[in-house]
C-alpha cells in the first residue's frame, strides 16, 4: 500500500509539472521573439487561439486553464507586442495584461517644414490614410509613438496639439524683451531663428538680434525667408538669386520691415523660448563665422568687416 500510494504521490506531481511547465517555461529555450497583434477587445479565448495559431504556445485550452488559475483577472489589453516562442506562458501573460507593447516612434527634428513632416508620415509602415502637409509651424518638433494600424492624421494631430500646449504654456512666461506680440507672431519668428543657426548656444541671440530689428522698424534680410516660398523649405541647394531678392512673395524680409506672412518652418521648444526670452544685446546684425556660427555686430561698418572675413574664408574654400 505504501509503495501504491509513494507512485500515486509520484504520478500527480508529474501531472501537475507536466501541467506547469509551460506556465513557467521550465526546461524551454526562448526562441526569436516575433511580432503578435492583440485586437481591441479581444477575449482570452480569441488570444490564446492566435498564440497557439502563432506557435507561441502549444495548448490554448490549458493556457486558458492556468491564465483563469494563476493568472489573475486583468484583462489582456490590445495592441502590438513582441513574443518569443517557448518563452513562459506567465510571462507572455503578464506582458499581455500590462500592456507591454512594442514602442513604435516618429521623430520629426528641429525646423523640418511641413513638406518633410506629411512625407515621413506617409512613409511609416503600417499607419492608415495619408496626410497633406499641415499649416506650417503648427507641429512641434519631437518624438512620437504610434501604434501599427493607427491613421497618420491621429498622429499628426497629436503633434499639432503639442505645439498648442507647448506655446500655451510657455507665451505667459514670456519676459518683456520680447518683440513679439502674439503668440502666432512667435511661432513665425521662432522659424525665422530655427533656420538660420544650427547652434543652440546662439538661438537667444540671434532672436535679440531680430527683436531688436523689429522694435526699430528695420527689415530683417533674412535668406530663409527668400527661400521659402522657392522650395516650401526644403533646402535651395544654390545661391539665392538677385531677381528672388526682388520679388514680393509676402515672405521677403529684403523687402519691407515686420515678419514675412507666416512660418517658415516648425520651431521646437528652445527656438519658441529664444524669441519669448531673447539676448539682452545691441547687436543688429551677424554673418557666419567659418566654424559653423555667427558673429555679431553692433553697426554697418562692424557688419561689413565680418562679412569680408567670411568671403575671404569661403575664397580660401573655393566657394566663391
């Protein structure tokens, strides 16, 4: 009787390991993880048939037996994951209840136009509809998740909230150097100085420089803005042209005092900052210095002098 009842002992605990060891993935190699796809609203019934369609595991009926056992009563949330076969069923479904999906981003840098904007979101795998570029200056320069199967224009218009946000936040904290007076006027000259350094150690000084342009009613000669209406803010790839300088597009800074009509691009935050708390400087003018920066000037002759030094650089280059 002894020895019956040691087998029975025996014969259980081997049912309940056969019965675990899936659960905790005892004795399994996780193989590569793979894409796995659970639908809004899914049930745990629909779930486990597409693990075990997917081979993630083997029995849907015993996953569902030890998920209503051991696996609590959180519900399985939809969305797009990364699952490796053999990896535990505990594990699958703990990441499954929590939400653990994989993280999809969009990154749109720092002065990209909306042109370039509407065409990386139409490129992104996955997403649904297509988009046309937004009003330029209406999205902020970040990074973004989205999910697979998401419409572009959700994420789209989660970027333009986040410029809504950002200048909503930021315009009341805005010091009395500013120029601007609205807060679409400081998107437009945030664009004005996006473009025209890439160096973030000079965007507060050169938004002094045209703060203090504005507050005289001196025009700005901006390139950037002779530039725009030309390629929508892609970049020229030549010299602006005398008859380009000449021409009333609404954006031509060379030809009348105040800001060009609208943006020129999409300022992220620290340009949107520079304009609302520019340099205090008397400076009026700069021109690039040879190293990827610019120096200032306080007059014309001052101005004139730098600008020579920077032909006689680009002469040496054999830009000129």
């Amino acid at each position: 009787m002894r020895r019956a009842g040691l087998l029975a002992l025996a014969l259980i605990v081997a049912a309940g390991l056969f019965l675990l060891a899936p659960w905790y993935g005892w004795g399994e190699r996780p193989g590569r993880p793979q894409p796995f796809s659970v639908a809004k609203g899914a049930s745990l019934a629909r779930v486990a048939h597409d693990l075990e369609t997917a081979n993630l595991i083997s029995d849907a009926a015993r996953f569902r037996l030890l998920a209503r056992l051991l696996g609590g009563d959180a519900a399985v949330q939809a969305g797009s994951y990364r699952l490796a076969p053999g990896q535990g069923w505990a594990s699958i479904l703990a990441a499954l209840q929590a939400g653990e999906v994989q993280r999809f981003a969009v990154t749109i840098p720092e002065g990209w136009p909306s042109v370039l904007v509407a065409e990386r979101l139409n490129a992104i795998p996955g997403l649904t509809g297509t988009v046309t570029p937004p009003p330029e200056g209406s999205v902020l320069p970040d990074t973004y998740e989205y999910q697979p199967g998401e419409p572009r224009a959700a994420v789209l218009a989660r970027m333009q909230a986040a410029m809504e946000k950002t200048m909503a936040d930021l315009w009341p904290k805005r010091s009395a150097a500013s120029a601007v007076k609205t807060p679409a006027e400081a998107v437009i000259l945030a664009s004005i100085v996006e473009k025209e350094t890439g160096k973030a150690s000079e965007r507060r000084t050169i938004a002094g420089v045209y703060s203090n342009r504005l507050r005289i009613g001196m025009k700005l000669d901006a390139d950037p803005t002779v530039i725009y209406p030309i390629t929508q803010g892609r970049p020229l790839g030549r010299r602006i042209r005398r008859s380009e300088l000449n021409r009333d597009t609404g954006y031509n800074t060379y030809l009348k005092p105040g800001l060009p009509r609208g943006p020129i691009a999409n300022p992220g935050r620290e340009s949107l900052m520079a304009v609302l708390d520019p340099a205090a400087t008397d400076a009026l003018y700069f021109v690039a210095d040879g190293s990827g920066g610019h120096v200032f000037a306080t007059s014309l002759a001052e101005q004139n002098a730098n600008r020579e030094r920077w032909f006689a650089i680009r002469r040496q280059r054999g830009e000129m």
